[in-house]
C-alpha cells in the first residue's frame, strides 16, 4: 500500500477524502469496528449528542444545511460521517474488522510493516494515525467486584432495562451530563457519585425549523452561518490563551446558570467546583442540574472505598445498594498514543521517544518516525471551539508533505529532532501560565508529569496559519 489510514472516525475520513481528490487511490483505512464513525459510532447511550454547534462540527467541504438541531444528535452526525463516505467515493477502500496491533519501520527499505490483528502482512510508504483521543474507556482503579450489570457510557448495554433498577453512576464528565437526565427519569433510585463538580452553562440548542433549513440552502448562507459561529467560539478563547482573568463572565454566567437551576444552596454549593473556570472543559446543559433535584436522585460527594457485589461503600462507611453501575469515567486520553506499539528508526520505541511525554511536531510529526503522521496528535485538542477544524487543518499539512515527496523523489521524511524541540519548550512555556495547568484542577489535559500533552494553547487560526504550509527545513529527506 501506498497509505495506510489507521481509523474511520472524522480524522481518517478527512484525509481518506483528500488524497481521493488529490487523485490518490493507493490507500486503505483499516478500522477495528465493523463500521466507519470512531466516537460518534461507539458511543450510544442515552442523550448522546455534540456539545460544537452542528455548523462547525462538520467539515468545511461538505456543509450541512440540513442539521435538525444546532447540536446534532449522535446517529445525525454518523449518518453525515457515512453519507460523506459514499460522497467522495472512499468506501472501497475500508478494511473493517482489522485492528492494527503495532508498526515497525523498516530503514532498508524506508517502509512501515503494519501488523494487524487478522495476520495479514501489510507494508506501507506512509501510516496515517487517526485514532483519536476519545476511544479508550477509562475505569477507576477501585478495590472490589460487582456483581450486576456494569459498563462504561462509551460501550453502553442496551441489553439492560434500568426501568425501576438502582442505578450508580460514577463520574460528572462530558458524557455524564448528558445520559444522567435521561437515566434519572427511568430509573427507581439514582446515585450519582461525584469527585469533581465540572462547570456548566447553558445549553443554547434549539430545533432547526423547516424555514431555517430553506434559508440554509440559498448560496452563501450555510457558509455565513458557520462562519459566524466560528468566530463566536473562537472568541472565547480569549481567556484561555492570553488572561486567565477574563474566564471572569464565564464563571458568572456558570454560577447564574446554577443559582436559576438549583433553589437549595447545600447541594448548589456541593454542585460549586473550586477550581478556576476552564481548567477543566466547560460543560453545556440544560437539564442536568434539575436532574439532580429530583426525588429519586442523590448526589453523594464521598469518595467510593469499595465496590461489592451488590452495592458501593463510601469513604464515610455508608453502604448503597445498587443493581446497575454505570461508568461517566471519560476516557485514556495521553495513554491512546503512548501505549501503542510502535518502532520507529533504528529500533526505537515510541515508548522510549516519549518517556518524558508525548510530543511532537506540530501534533503531526515525531522525530525517528518518518511518514509517520499523528491526526489530532499531542496538544492539538481544544477546548473551545471545533477539534474537525484542527483535522481539516492537519490533513491538508499531511498533503503538503506528500507532494514534497513527490517532487523530490525521496522516499521518507523525518522532522528534524532540534526542530521538535524547540517547538515543544516554546509550547510548554505557553501551557505553564495558562488556566490548564495553573488553574487548580486535576484533569485529563494533563499527564504524569503534570504536562499539558492535550490541548493547543491558542487560537485554531493561528494553528491554521502555522500548519498552511509545510517547513521543508523542518525535514530530513531520506532517499
């Protein structure tokens, strides 16, 4: 193979659609699912839907006017992931049911050797990861067995009717505030077991009328509309990257949110996180709070002990009788790339490559790992506007360094080790004054070390103008 895409979600997509346009057909996407979407496939449970606004979390190419709701639904947004698929002509080039289990470089031949989990031998000029950060479930470490239904939102059981059942659910994340509403009114009993209260504000979703749909679909007017709400995310991201300071109206706007949403000020105040607003994402919903102020839901802030058979011990020594637990834990986010098996130049593991960290150039490139190509790589995540810009972003600087190439007739392309570095220790400095790492949380942004190796400290365009066109001084040919 020419190219090898790891992934089906929106990363292996976009760039599956642009090599197709570019007139490159010598190209598979393996996939370990039996169908394309990555997160919005795996992801089912109740409520599961976009927290971007629908305009924005589709591609700049293929604009939608048809979206039901300013934030789509989880089977919306797979539908236009297939849709776009049987579009732009890259169905034939999935290979679902294979999970790439590691890569070795080959230095002789300048060559990745892709192992998979089928046996079959696979080699490849160059290895697209799109994998992605959130398809890794991520389980408490607690001491105990369950003995009832148990799972994580990101493998949800549909087989388990939770109509009058006991239901636990650890974890108040992103995915938690969306199925904890949807739970809390089938449910008989409802624990919700919080460690950390995330920030919430409003939830500005509404349904897209058939006259707004029309309206939509006159030239120009998808293209205005996603525009507008670009420039409206990205304004918020003022005080994420140059003051802390004026993340002020968004925590007003939170603690408002709050005070109108919940009326008893012991458990608003147990719902207050104590942390600088943003250190953590910054949550949108409309009915969760008033979940929590149902008769049959009781938010227990102690820390879990022990999990047993039946039931959940906390730190106080109270025992919860459950039936179901349900995981909102969120997912391994710096582990999904270090934890790959991965040799690059000369033998060397990524494991070893990133002992101090993952990293790499632009989020896109590692040094020793020539074609080798990371979508939504280290510290290219966000946390204010839409990550399918960053993907757009990143697979149009793959294309460039294709036709480098190309034109030169060299087989790989290494970045530079002294290029790699510099570019992280400028990042670093960047990310140690700013609210993720200096905003009193502990959050998946950071790793062991207390790095941020998640999120880009800026704006989306300034990481556009950054990835616009490829450095070739950044590069080592290798012929």
């Amino acid at each position: 193979m020419g190219i090898a895409i790891i992934g089906a979600g929106f990363a292996g997509l976009c760039m599956a659609i642009k090599l197709k346009e570019a007139g490159y057909h010598d190209f598979v996407i393996l996939e370990k699912a039996a169908d394309l979407g990555g997160t919005w496939r795996d992801n089912t449970y109740p409520g599961c839907a976009c927290d971007v606004p629908s305009p924005m979390y589709s591609f700049s190419f293929e604009l939608n006017p048809g979206w039901s709701r300013m934030f789509s639904p989880q089977e919306e947004i797979w539908a236009y992931m297939r849709a776009c698929a049987d579009k732009y002509g890259v169905t034939p080039h999935f290979r679902f049911g294979v999970e790439v289990t590691g890569l070795e470089y080959d230095d002789d031949r300048n060559l990745w050797r892709v192992s998979t989990s089928t046996g079959e031998p696979i080699t490849a000029n160059a290895v697209v990861s799109g994998i992605g950060a959130l398809h890794v479930p991520s389980f408490p470490n607690i001491p105990g067995k369950f003995g009832g239904p148990a799972f994580h939102s990101a493998q949800w059981d549909h087989s388990v009717d939770l109509t009058g059942k006991r239901v636990a659910v650890i974890g108040t994340g992103a995915s938690a505030i969306q199925f904890v509403p949807q739970v809390a009114e089938q449910a008989a009993e409802l624990r919700l077991f919080q460690r950390t209260p995330p920030w919430i504000q409003p939830k500005p979703d509404f349904a897209v009328s058939d006259r707004a749909k029309k309206v939509l679909r006159l030239p120009g007017a998808a293209r205005m509309a996603r525009n507008s709400i670009y420039w409206l995310l990205e304004s918020r991201a003022l005080g994420f990257t140059i003051d802390p300071r004026l993340m002020k109206v968004h925590r007003r706007m939170a603690e408002r949110h709050l005070a109108r949403q919940v009326a008893d000020p012991g458990l608003r105040a147990r719902l207050t996180p104590d942390y600088t607003i943003g250190c953590k994402r910054i949550l949108l919903s409309d009915d969760y709070y008033p979940a929590l102020t149902r008769d049959n839901v009781e938010l227990v802030t102690d820390a879990i002990t022990e999990i047993r058979d039946r039931s959940i011990i906390d730190a106080t020594g109270r025992e919860h009788e459950v039936d179901v637990i349900v995981y909102g834990t969120g997912f391994k986010v710096t582990d999904a790339l270090s934890e790959q098996r991965i040799i690059g130049r000369s033998g060397r593991k990524i494991q070893d490559a990133w002992q101090d960290g993952v990293e790499a150039y632009l989020g896109i490139t590692a040094s020793g790992f020539p074609n080798l190509f990371f979508l939504l790589g280290p510290n290219t995540g966000l946390g204010h506007n839409s990550v399918v810009f960053m993907i757009e972003s990143q697979v149009r600087y793959v294309m460039d360094c294709l036709r480098l190439l190309s034109r030169t007739g060299a087989k790989a392309l290494d970045v530079r080790p002294e290029v790699q570095r510099a570019y992280n220790d400028r990042l670093q400095r960047r990310l140690d004054r700013l609210v993720w790492t200096d905003g009193g949380c502990t959050s998946w942004y950071l790793d062991e070390h207390g790095r941020n190796r998640a999120i880009w400290p800026g704006f989306t365009f300034e990481y556009w103008t950054r990835t616009r066109r490829m450095r070739p001084s950044a590069y080592e040919l290798l012929r």
